[in-house]
C-alpha cells in the first residue's frame, strides 16, 4: 500500500530566494507528521506544493501513488488545506462560509447540509452556525478554518500553523480534534514552530532548515541523535562561580556528556541521570562548592534542534 | 463540480455584496442621486425656467440712442440688467456678481450715428467682463449687436438726433475731405434721399409709413428651432445621458470593488483555499466575472429603472440593443474589475490608482459631458476608452433611438474590451504567493 502522501525532492525558488531546496518525505495512512522548523524554513511552501497551490520547479508529489497533476487533478479532492491565515468570510455567517467551501469540492444539497452540520459539531461550533464570522473569537475563527478543511472528508489534511495566536483553551480544542481525524485513520501534516505541540501531537517529526529535511524521525528516534537525553542544571552560590577546574571535573566523570558554566549556573549534559546526578553532586560536596537550586530536564525538540543547527527555533 | 463551484462562486459574492450597505449604495443610491442632479443641471428641463445672465449698463451718454440701446437690452429675457456706476461695475464683476458690464460713453449716440453711415470714427463701447464666463461674453456681445444696431438704425431714419446728424453731414459733405469726389456725390444723393423721406414722414406722418424702418434695421430672418430626436413628438430628454453617464460610472467603481475584494481575499489566505479545490484558473476567474458583472448590470439596471420612473426616460430605440448594450458595459466593467485585481498588489496601494483610471475613464468617456462637447481631436482619442462606447451605447438606444443593427458595432467594441481586459487579467494573475 502506497503512503497516502509521497512528496519527492521539492523545489521551489521565488526570483532569487529558494524557499525550498529539497524537501522529501512520506505520511502513511492514519499517521500525523510534524513538519517543525523555525519561520521561514520553507514550511508553508512545502506544504503550498503539496496542495497543489504553488508548481514545484523540481520534484513530485504523489497521492496514494498518483503524481498530483495540474489544477483540475481530482486527487486534490483528496486533500484537506487548513491555511495558516484565517481563510473565511468575515462578513457571512458560519454556515454560508462552509456551504461555499463544500460547494467547491461538488458537495449539494441535503449531503452539503449534513456536512456542514457536522463540521461546526466537530469543532464546536454548532450553536454559531448563523452568526457573522467577525463576531467570533481569534480561537473560533481558527476552529472554523479547520472546520472549512475537512468538509470534504479528505484523506490528507494539511494544517499549517493551525494554532497561531489562540487562547490555550481554543489550542486544546483544536489538540483534541487532530488527535479525533488521527483516530478515524486521517493522515495529517501539522506544520509548526512550536516545539511542544509537535512533541504532543505527532507520531513523527519532519525538521526542516534553509529549506531542508535536516532530520525525519519519531520523537523517540530524534532524541536519540542528542549527545545526552538529560541535563542538570545546578545554580551555583557566588563564590563557588570562580572555581575554575570545575567544568573540567565534571566532565572528567563518567556518564557526564558535557560541562559547562555559564551565568552562575552549571549545565551538565548526562547519558542517564540515575547514574551520573549522583557523581556531579559527590564532586561538588567533595570541592566545597554551595548551591542553591537543582533542576534536571529531559533533553526537547529545541536542544535537537540546536544539536543540530547551532541555533534554536526561533533565531 | 465546475458548474456548482461556479455557481457557489457568484452567490457568495452576491452574498457578501448586499451584506456590504456601503457598497449597496455606491452602486445604487450614489448613481440615481448624481444623475439626477447632473440632469437637472444639463438636461434644459423643459419647465424650468433658464437662468438669465447678470449684466450691468451704465449709461454716461443719456442721449435717446443709448437710452434705447438700454431699454432694448433690459427688454431681452435672456439679461437681467441693472445699472449702477463705472466702478460699481467693475467691482460686481470683480466678485462675480455680475458676468458682463457695459459702459455707453457720453457722447456715443452722437458719435455712433456719424459713424452709422461711415464717415466719421466708431465710437467705443466698454465690456468689462469675467474671465471665467467666456460663453456668456459672446452671448452678450451677439445681443449687443443686435440692439445697437436696431437703436442706432432707428433713430438715424427717423429721430430728431437723426435728422440732425443728417443734415450737418450734408452741411460736412459740402466742403472736400478726405473722401473721394465719385464717393461724396453718391453719399451726398444717399443722405438727400434720407432728408427727403423725414420732410416726406413729417407732412404725411403714420399711415404707410414702415413699421420695420420706424423700429430700426430688426435681424432680416426668422428662425423655426427644431430639436432632431426619434421621432416628431418625442422631446430630448437629457436625463439619458446623465443616467448613461453615471450609470456607467458607478458601475465601473463596483467593479473597482470586485478587484480590490479579489486582492483582499488574496491576502486573507482566501485564493489558497480556492485554488486547493480541483478547479481550473478559468472557472475561479469566471466565477469572479460572473459575479462582477451580475452586479455591475443590476446597478446599471436600477439606475436606468430609477430613470424611466421618475425622469421618464425612454428606450426609444431597440429595447434588446439596450438591454445587449448594457450587458456588453457590465462584461467590460466587470473584466476591468479582473484586470485591477492581476496588476494591483496591495488593496490599498490599488485602490486610489484604480478610482484615478476610472475618473480618467469616465471623463474621456463623456459620462460628465457628452463627448460631442469635446474639441474633434480629442473625440477621436475617446475612442480608445471603452466607458465612451459605453456611454455613446446608451444613448444610442435610449433617446436617439438606435436599432438593434446600428448598435452592434458599439456592442462589439465593448465586448472587444472585455476580452482584452479579461484575456490580460489571465496573463498577468498572480497565483502564486
């Protein structure tokens, strides 16, 4: 069985600027992908060739096996886009906005209605179905968008930044209707610069940079190309921040990855932490070093990120 | 699916149209309220009475010439005619209270009667006008004229001041001047011929005398005056073509709005979604054309509607030539409407520039004046300016009653303008962002 989207080294460049310089990866059937990379990476003009909106200067994109061909291609009837922008008539109701929406995929008459009905039902919606979508909130507006992708019941739905700018309870919201599409076997691409949601929500992780797949992989599998999937942090009381040979005692210790003082606080990068925490604690009781405050964090899609690049997400 | 997307295209734009009361009275209350006060003003509505043009004499001379002159001046309905002094004058017309002064200088009558038949120097009349009423000025000039003619004419064939002059210029011929010999004997028997016909008057005076030599020399014709329109019986009605006018510019501004809503919707994200369904470029501009020109004709329809109502406009001519005219005006608006939207970037940035065109269009086009006003020059350029057709179109069927045949070359030219303005939206449309 084919994967339900296949995108082959994507190109695209806009004059100068190459907005995408090689992008390939796959989505099978009832997966969620993360596509994670700080702004400008290329995410949207990926996500732009994969709806069949913007022509690819090289590579293809194959639903269930079929290259998407041309604006009239009917696989793109298969295909759900949730833009990043707020893609709705403010001054129609609800409904009128996804009768037009329906309308445009051959939706009619009774099926259009039940459709729509179960569209503002999915997201909440139900009981504004009649009023303006400019008297809705920023979180409704986003549920609507997401609403206005799927009344076609596509079998791919790709949402770009679906949760830019939303309350927490709106985030959750739209959190819960991804993860209700993933259970009726929908196979997402959740474009995102927001490291938690990715690490929330998807099965697996496409991280793009400068317009390249720099990493493809589970969560799991991605924390696995850390140096150490742990860190503590250990605030250092003031004069113990002059002991020089610190850091290098620490590093010297075994499980301890890397070592380093920065701004009063030392930051050690551990393999595991039940066998290396310890050790960094002996040391600093040993040296006669104070300190007031010890964290131990698990390494995140940011410290891969950065792991990766040198930079964070959001350079 | 393309004909239900098409069709779910141009309901939601009629949709989002009468939603918008701006954009309903833009199209439909603004056009019915200028064409109705460009129509009052231009129509020469046939109950209204013409204003009279605001002039001033001042009489120095008071002699029975200039008091004629005067008095046929004040006679004539298109003046109204007040007096006052030289610098009175002056100032009224200075602050545009009055359009012309004259000035009939002390000693006019005298010197205008030796000049009559002439002899001696002409004397000078003084027009102080304003620049800024050139038309009037000539007007004046011509009913002057006319009434200096008739007051000197009158008085040196049969008034005392006349008789008098004749006689000293008898007395004046008797002596060589500068005139030739041939010349003074045949003015000398022309002058005694006059003399002759006072004694003549003055011993049988009235019966058989000429009414018309008494009242001076009159204009030598009369005029019959008959406006050409379809037919006899059938009056201009100037309120067509301030309805065609207007009607056709607030159309084109509706479809200013259908462009700039276009980049609007580009920028909401909107095109994206469009362009996401399986639809061709084709049907999503189609179905922005559609829209654009359904709203385009009903604005021009309840203009027109409004017209026929209240200012009994008629379609004198071919109603389906109207009707296919007004379509053809609506199809150009609405791909002029396109056309914005492929070469605007911004809404904003596209608007002032568009509404420029469209005053620009509209001007040329004689929606404010009818062209025929214009120099012949610039006649022939309107012919590039499609809202011209459009307008010269209406009027064709409306009050100069057009058949069908007669109007189809202007129907094709404005359908010739909304396939080059429709074919360039295609070229030059931003699908990609």
């Amino acid at each position: 069985m084919p994967p339900v989207l296949d995108a082959r080294s994507l190109r695209k460049s806009f004059g100068a600027i190459t907005a995408v310089a090689d992008v390939s990866f796959t989505v099978d059937p009832g997966e969620l992908v993360g596509l994670l990379g700080p702004n400008g990476a290329g995410k949207s003009t990926t996500v732009g060739m994969i709806a069949g909106i913007v022509a690819p200067d090289a590579g293809e994109v194959r639903i269930n096996g079929q290259a998407l061909q041309g604006d009239t291609d009917p696989a793109k009837a298969a295909i759900g886009l949730v833009p990043q922008d707020l893609a709705l008539f403010d001054e129609l109701p609800a409904r009128e906005n996804l009768r037009f929406f329906g309308s445009l995929y051959g939706l009619t008459g009774a099926k259009l209605d039940a459709t729509i009905a179960s569209g503002l039902e999915f997201v909440g919606l139900a009981d504004r179905a009649a009023d303006k979508v400019k008297t809705f909130s920023g979180g409704m507006k986003r549920r609507l968008n997401l609403a206005a992708g799927l009344l076609h019941d596509p079998q791919l739905v790709l949402l770009d930044e679906p949760t830019v700018g939303i309350d927490p309870q709106s985030r959750n919201a739209i959190f819960d209707n991804l993860e209700a599409l993933r259970s009726r076997g929908k196979s997402i691409v959740y474009t995102t610069h927001y490291m938690e949601e990715a690490e929330r929500l998807c099965d697996r992780i496409v991280i793009v940079d400068h317009g390249k797949v720099i990493a493809n992989d589970t969560v799991r599998g991605l924390y696995g190309l850390l140096p150490a999937s742990r860190r503590l942090s250990v605030e250092l009381r003031g004069e113990a921040q002059a002991d020089k040979g610190l850091a290098d005692a620490t590093r010297a210790l075994p499980a301890v990855a890397s070592a380093e003082i920065a701004d009063g606080v030392l930051t050690v990068a551990l393999d595991d932490l039940a066998a290396g925490a310890p050790g960094v604690l002996s040391l600093l009781q040993q040296r006669g070093i104070a300190y007031d405050h010890v964290v131990s964090e698990r390494g995140d899609l940011e410290t891969v990120f950065l792991a990766l690049t040198g930079r964070t997400l959001r350079d | 699916m393309g004909f239900q997307a098409w069709r779910a295209m141009v309901r939601k734009d009629l949709l989002l149209f009468f939603t918008d009361r701006r954009a309903v009275i833009m199209s439909f209350a603004a056009p019915i309220a200028i064409a109705s006060f460009f129509g009052f003003i231009f129509s020469g509505s046939q109950n209204t009475e013409k204003a009279r043009v605001p002039i001033r004499v001042v009489d120095q001379d008071g002699s029975v010439i200039s008091k004629a002159i005067v008095q046929g001046l004040s006679a004539d309905k298109t003046l109204e005619v007040s007096g006052g002094t030289v610098e009175e004058s002056r100032e009224a017309v200075r602050r545009g209270k009055t359009t012309v002064a004259i000035v009939v200088p002390a000693g006019f009558g005298d010197a205008a009667g030796q000049a009559f038949f002439g002899g001696a120097a002409k004397p000078q009349l003084e027009l102080l006008y304003d620049p800024s009423h050139g038309t009037e000025l000539a007007m004046v000039r011509g009913i002057l004229t006319e009434h200096v003619m008739q007051a000197v004419s009158a008085e040196m064939f049969g008034g005392d001041q006349g008789r008098r002059l004749t006689q000293q210029s008898l007395e004046q011929l008797k002596s060589p001047g500068a005139m030739a010999d041939g010349d003074r004997r045949a003015l000398a028997e022309m002058l005694g011929a006059v003399n002759r016909w006072y004694e003549r008057d003055q011993a049988s005076p009235a019966p058989g005398a000429s009414p018309a030599l008494r009242g001076g020399l009159a204009m030598p014709y009369a005029v019959h005056e008959e406006a050409i329109t379809v037919r006899t019986g059938v009056p201009y009605n100037g309120f067509a073509h301030s309805f065609a006018g207007m009607g056709v510019q607030f159309l084109l501004f509706a479809c200013i709005d259908l462009g700039i809503g276009m980049l609007l919707e580009r920028q909401q994200g909107l095109w994206k979604r469009l362009r996401a369904a399986p639809l061709s470029r084709g049907l999503l501009l189609a179905g922005k054309g559609t829209s654009g020109a359904l709203i385009a004709l009903m604005s021009l329809g309840a203009t027109f509607a409004f017209g026929m109502a209240v200012f009994r406009i008629r379609i004198e001519g071919s109603g389906i030539a109207f009707v296919a005219v007004c379509v053809a005006t609506a199809v150009m608006a609405s791909s002029f409407g396109l056309l914005i939207a492929a070469l605007g970037k911004t809404p904003q940035a596209t608007r002032g520039v568009a509404i420029l065109a469209v005053l620009l269009m509209v001007m040329l086009g004689g929606a404010w004046v009818p062209s025929f006003v214009f120099p012949a020059w610039l006649q022939k350029v309107t012919l590039v300016v499609p809202a011209r057709w459009a307008v010269d179109g209406l009027d064709a069927t409306t009050w100069r009653g057009a058949s069908l045949v007669a109007t189809l070359p202007t129907i094709g030219v404005l359908l010739a303008f909304a396939s080059l303005f429709g074919a360039l939206a295609v070229a030059r449309f931003r699908w990609e962002e």
